[in-house]
C-alpha cells in the first residue's frame, strides 16, 4: 500500500498527540519508572491536528550508511552546513542526552554526530531525500490503487500532498542513513524542540542498540513486500520514543518547559495537514497512537524489559499492534495469489504484486472513504476488521487505457468473524458501488460502476474474494483463477 512512502517520511507528534497521561501508569514487577511529583496532571491535550504540527520531518529510523556515500546521491546535493551550536545549546542537548538514556535504560556506544543547518537548508534536504524515494510517478500509481481502494480520486496528486505535508513544521530529524542529527539553527533551541530532541535522540539510540535496518530488516526492500510487518515495527519503534519523550516530559522537564511547550502545541498552524486526506492522516498518525498503546501494554508486563525484548521479537502486523495482548503468539496466515501477470498479459504493469493490507486499513478502507456516503461507523468499521487472520492483494493498471484491476483474499480467525466482515463490506459495497445481485453460487456482482465490474465472494467458512476489473469477461477470468 502507498503508506510505505509515510513510513519513510514520517511526522514526529508531539505532546498529548494520544491524549493520554504516562501517570499514574501500572508497570510490571521491577520497573523502577515514577512520574516526578510535578507531573502530577496532564495539560489539556492539542488537538491532533496541533499535535502533529509539532513536527520533526522524516525519520525513517533505519541505518543506510551506504547510501549517504553514494557517488552523486541527492543527500549531497545540500550544501555542507558551516554553522555552529551555542555553547548553552550544546549543553542542554547534553542534559537531554543524558535523561533520555537514564530514562530509557540504553546508553549510546558512541557520540550523535549533530549537523546544524538553517530552516531553509533543511527544508531542502527534506525534499532532496523525498524526491530520491519517490516520485511523480509512484505517487500516480499509487492514486490509481487508493482509488481501487475507494480512498482517493484517481487524479489525487499524492506527490503534491506529500511535499506540502513535508514542509510545515521543521525543527530537525535524526538521520539514520547518516546517523547524523540535524538540528535547526534557528530561535535557539526552544522546549518543543528539546521534547522532539528527546524522540529522535531515543531513535538513535535504537538504531545504536539493534541496528533498525540489518538487525530488524526495517528497510525500503522489506517494507516494499511486506507493509504489515514494517506497520508493525514502525509502530514499536516510534511507539518507543513517544513514550519515552512523554516520561522526559513529565520527569525532567521544567514546569516552565512543560507550560511552554503545551502552549506551542495549543497554537500551531498547519493548513497543509488539515487539506489532507483523513486516511492519510490516521496512517502517519497510526505509529504514534497505537505504537505509544502498544508500548505501554509492554511497559505493564515487564517494565523496559519486556520492550527492549520485543526488538529480538517484533510486532509483525497492524493486528498485533492494536491488540497487544495478541502479541507475539497471534500469527497472521499467509495467503497467496495466482500468476496474474501472466493472466493480465503484457500490456498489464503492476502496482502491488503480493502484499497484506492489514486489520487497520481495512478499517480505513470501511471508515474513511474518500466520499461520506460510502462509509461505515468508526465502531462497526474497527469491529468488522477485527478478526483479520491475513489477507493478500495486488494491484495492476493498464498505463494506455488507464484500466485497473484489483485482486484481494481474506481469511478470518473465526466463521463469526468472516460473517461480520461479509456484512460490514455488503453495507459498505451497496454505498459505493450500488444495488448488487447474488447468484446461486453466493457471488456478489456489480457490473455497472466507475471502477467496473466488482465481484465479492465467500471463500469457505472463513473467507472471502474481492475482484475489480474493467469488464466482466476479466473479472471472471480473474475470479476463476483463485485458488
């Protein structure tokens, strides 16, 4: 799914972004983690919207050193910042250095390179970066396969969304293709950018202790083939440094930070956001809220402990991460599909080949369709995703007629759970593509709609089959060749 691309540009929340307070938080037998008698409430948490404004920009959190030495790679194209941190700049990020790891129970092997550049230069950099991982015509796909989905119009131009998300709310990121941390020489260094200095030093440390890319394979080949498996490691990775920057916060901050940054939070802008799709919104969100629960849920168990041990054994699928008490033993199954390129001919290019989409966007699928009348109550949508046991899908388009096509299986983890699912997605299929017929076989069929034919079928007890295609003849063709 295109929310690979949000994984590699990622927006760091800020404070309240969950709503929620670390205290008075239960932890497992050991843990030694007390909020300060200061913090004693939580301030009136931001909006989401706000809270998301309080960025830092991208941080893939995974180490990629090679990369930044490449001959002519668009990471050299910013001019090498001259600039220099103020020795009372210097020592705060010292100070925060030294909290986070007594915080977090990790000490860093070897000292954070800083690189300090001017909000324009970062900027830059931000785009450079975004444009060498994706470009005008990956975001065209991928509007052609969200419209499948029923999430965009087909001539959304996702690129454009994206770089306009990109450039509100700079303050700095870690790098970890670098390791570097680059830091805005601007306005000093104010107590939002020493909370968000608190995230992304948390992922440096990360990155020092279980190296994100080798040892827990979060990279751009992995995430390419499997999105719920770097859903999940995403969620446990951002989750991680959420809570430690919520624990930074309310444990060492000063009470005048902690006004401060509330305040920052409680005026921020960002139109760019608030223009954005709201499927598109609750996935970048989707890291922090569920990854922040999840890490919490881990913290109960067994303290710090049991986090750090979940990097040896990560999260696997969104499923895992909004049901933490399904982790680790609640395996997605694996589904496959036929050879539809070989069936499609070569006229036919592919978007998605195999890949799940996961409990949550399928949630998202159900509840935040890009026209309101197709959509399901939040409820019903999260209940009818629940349940999800796998699924598999692909994607194909036809770049001189603009034909698509969309193939998707599903297993539930029970026949009740497949019945819920079945009802949920009629609701929603009537919305969206109108009346339907159902033959003796049990085949739902749509043949008159903007996406073409859809088919929609039980496989078993507990699954089911989705097809679009831009004629009947190829549905079947499609459906028939399903194992």
């Amino acid at each position: 799914m295109p929310r690979t691309r949000f994984w590699l540009w990622t927006v760091l929340l800020g404070l309240a972004a969950m709503g929620c307070s670390l205290t008075g938080v239960l932890f497992g037998p050991g843990a030694a983690l007390v909020a300060s008698q200061e913090a004693t409430a939580t301030p009136p948490p931001p909006s989401t919207q706000a809270a998301t404004q309080a960025a830092l920009p991208p941080t893939p959190t995974r180490t990629q050193p090679e990369r930044a030495a490449d001959a002519g790679s668009p990471q050299e194209a910013t001019p090498a910042p001259t600039l220099t941190l103020a020795p009372r700049v210097q020592e705060q990020m010292a100070r925060i250095e030294r909290e986070v790891e007594e915080i977090r129970g990790l000490t860093a092997s070897r000292p954070v390179e800083k690189v300090i550049i001017t909000p324009e230069e970062l900027a830059r950099k931000v785009e450079e970066d975004f444009l060498a991982d994706y470009s005008p015509e990956e975001a065209a796909q991928d509007a052609v396969e969200l419209w499948l989905f029923g999430l965009t119009d087909r001539d959304t131009d996702l690129f454009e969304i994206h770089k306009t998300m990109l450039s509100e709310g700079i303050a700095g990121f870690y790098d970890d293709e670098e390791e570097k941390m680059y830091v805005v020489a601007s306005d000093g260094f104010p107590p939002h950018a020493r909370m968000t200095y608190a995230h992304e030093y948390t992922h440096a440390l990360q990155d020092q202790t279980w190296d994100l890319d080798q040892g827990l394979g979060f990279n751009d080949e992995t995430c390419d083939q499997d999105t719920e498996y770097c859903a999940g490691v995403q969620a446990l990775i951002e989750g991680d440094a959420t809570v430690t920057e919520y624990f930074w916060f309310f444990q060492k901050a000063t009470a005048a930070e902690r006004k401060a940054i509330q305040d920052y939070y409680d005026n921020l802008d960002m139109p760019g956001w608030d223009a954005s799709p709201e499927f598109m919104q609750e996935d970048i969100l989707f890291p922090y809220v569920y990854g922040q629960d999840f890490v919490l849920a881990l913290l109960r168990r067994d303290g710090w402990d049991a986090v750090n041990a979940a990097y040896d054994d990560p999260p696997v699928s969104t499923e895992q991460i909004m049901h933490p008490e399904r982790y680790p033993e609640d395996q997605p199954v694996r589904l496959t599909l036929p050879d539809l390129a070989a069936l499609l001919g070569s006229t036919w290019e592919p978007i998605t080949e195999q890949n799940a989409l996961g409990e949550f966007w399928i949630y998202l699928m159900l509840a935040k369709s890009d026209t309101l009348a197709w959509r399901l109550d939040e409820d019903e949508a999260k209940a009818a995703a629940e349940g999800w046991g796998g699924d598999v899908y692909a994607t194909y388009w036809e770049p001189d007629s603009g034909a698509a096509v969309l193939v998707q299986r599903w297993v539930w983890d029970t026949p009740d759970d497949a019945r819920e699912f079945t009802d949920a997605f009629l609701a929603y299929a009537q919305a969206r593509f109108g009346p339907g017929t159902q033959d003796a076989q049990g085949r739902w069929m749509w043949t008159q709609t903007p996406w073409g034919v859809v088919i929609f079928a039980p496989q078993g007890e507990q699954g089911q089959a989705w097809v679009i295609a831009p004629d009947r003849d190829l549905a079947e063709r499609l459906y028939q060749a399903l194992p």
